[in-house]
C-alpha cells in the first residue's frame, strides 16, 4: 500500500525565511493548495490521510467536513503548528474529533520533532508517523532508527519513507526537486524492499509559492503550484500502472495490528 499523507497547518513557513505572512493569509495558502490536493485524489479515485492543526480546523471546519465527506482520514498535527505543549496532544485530537465527526487515531509532529511515546499513548494516539529516518542538515540525524514500522510498547510507528541502504528521503522536498524518474526508481526499489510507502507533503506546496512576498529559497518553491500538482497526479498514475494500491495510513496500521502480536520495545 502506498500511504500519502498531507500536513494541513497555517502556512507559517515564511516565518522561518524572516518574512511576516498574516494569519489569514496563510490560512487561505493551505486552503487553496488542500482543494487542489482534493482535486488530483479525487480524479485519481484514492483516498489519504491528513494531518491537521486544531487551529486551522477551527478557522476552516468546512474544508475539515469535505474531507471526510470525501472519505479521507483526519489525524493531528499538533494544535498550533509553531508552538507545542504535551497538553496539546489530547486536546488537539478531541478538538479534531469534535470538529471532523470522527476519530483521530494517529498523530504527526510539526517539522518531524520528537515527541515521547508515552504522552502519545496518555492521549490515545494508536500510531506516531513523526519520524524521518535520515539525515536533513539542521534539523535531524536519524540514521539509528528503523526505516520500516516497528512498535513502541503499544504504539505503532510509522517512519516516513526512506530508500534501502542509503536512505534518500522520499519526502516533499524531493518531490519538488529530483527528476521524476528517479523519484519513480527510488520509491520502486523502496516499495518491493518494505511492502509500502509512506510519503507525506503540504498542501500549501500545490500553491503558487514562486511570489517575492513569501521570501523562500528555490528549492522550496520549484515546481510548486500547479506544476506540483502535475507531477503528484502522474506519480499517482505510474503507481497505479505498476500495481501499487493506496490507502488511508489508519487503515494500514489495522492490518499491520491485525497481523503482529505488539510487543515492548
């Protein structure tokens, strides 16, 4: 199974280039780019996952709603995507579940930050998918931890994926920047070495972000927008030509629960 998960936050990215962007603004950024994100899973027939802040589900509770009515999964991303508490864990989830209709089982940290296993599973996350496990200059170094699932006492985690050996990292950024051949060769190999992939994005990349206003270097905003968009949909069909089923991470993780006994780390 391919899993695609999409991070659904106020896009306060600018922020870290120095370039103020009000909250509306960021707010409408994530909006646009989430339609358009609905657009290519819609014409592709699959379903996916999204990882949102309570906060951007409070100011925008009806694009929450379409989603599910679309049959995607909702999980959290934290309540603020710039601020953390571990009290945010619980009520992120019973914010998300209040405003979705639905139940949030799995959780992913803002920028792939640690976050303890056990406050995890204090606030009733059944899986944790906020590790990458390779090594991006400036913010981690994880080549010590497993590329594939593996449990944390009764919490599944699901590292986003990586490629055998030398861990490339099948992420937003390379999706933006690698050909998409290669991008193709590597998540093949990765696929039939693992069973499955995990690819997480943004919505806010299927925005146009090529405006000065938003102050970030090239390697963030090339192929943003709609070239974006293009590029993901004919990532999709490729897969799809091969074989290669998507689905919803939630769903995923019960059949890896429904087939492995859980054990203690």
């Amino acid at each position: 199974m391919i899993l695609l998960g999409f991070d659904l936050e106020e896009f306060d990215l600018p922020a870290e280039y120095g370039t103020d962007i009000h909250f509306e603004e960021q707010l409408s950024v994530s909006t646009q780019g989430a339609l358009t994100v609905l657009d290519v899973l819609r014409s592709a027939d699959i379903k996916a996952t999204f990882y949102c802040t309570a906060n951007y589900a409070i100011h925008r509770p009806l694009v929450i709603s379409q989603l599910v009515n679309e049959g995607h999964e909702i999980a959290s991303h934290g309540f603020f995507h710039s601020a953390f508490q571990t009290e945010d864990l619980l009520q992120s989830k019973l914010k998300l579940e209040e405003i979705s209709g639905t139940t949030v089982n799995g959780f992913r940290m803002p920028r792939m930050m640690p976050v303890a296993t056990e406050d995890l599973i204090n606030a009733g996350y059944s899986y944790n998918s906020s590790i990458n496990p390779t090594w991006l200059p400036g913010r981690y170094n994880n080549f010590h931890v497993s590329r594939t699932w593996f449990y944390d006492r009764q919490l599944l985690e699901l590292p986003a994926s990586v490629s055998p050996r030398i861990r490339i990292p099948l992420f937003w950024l390379s999706f933006h920047n690698l050909p998409l051949g290669l991008i193709k060769w590597l998540a093949s190999a990765t696929y039939k070495k693992d069973g499955y992939l995990n690819l997480y994005f943004h919505p806010w990349e299927f925005a146009d972000l090529n405006q000065s206003k938003f102050g970030l270097p090239r390697y963030i905003n090339h192929n943003s927008g709609m070239p974006y968009a293009h590029r993901i949909a004919k990532f999709i069909k490729w897969a799809q030509s091969k074989g290669y089923p998507f689905g919803k991470t939630g769903d995923f993780v019960d059949q890896v629960n429904s087939e492995q006994p859980v054990f203690s780390k």
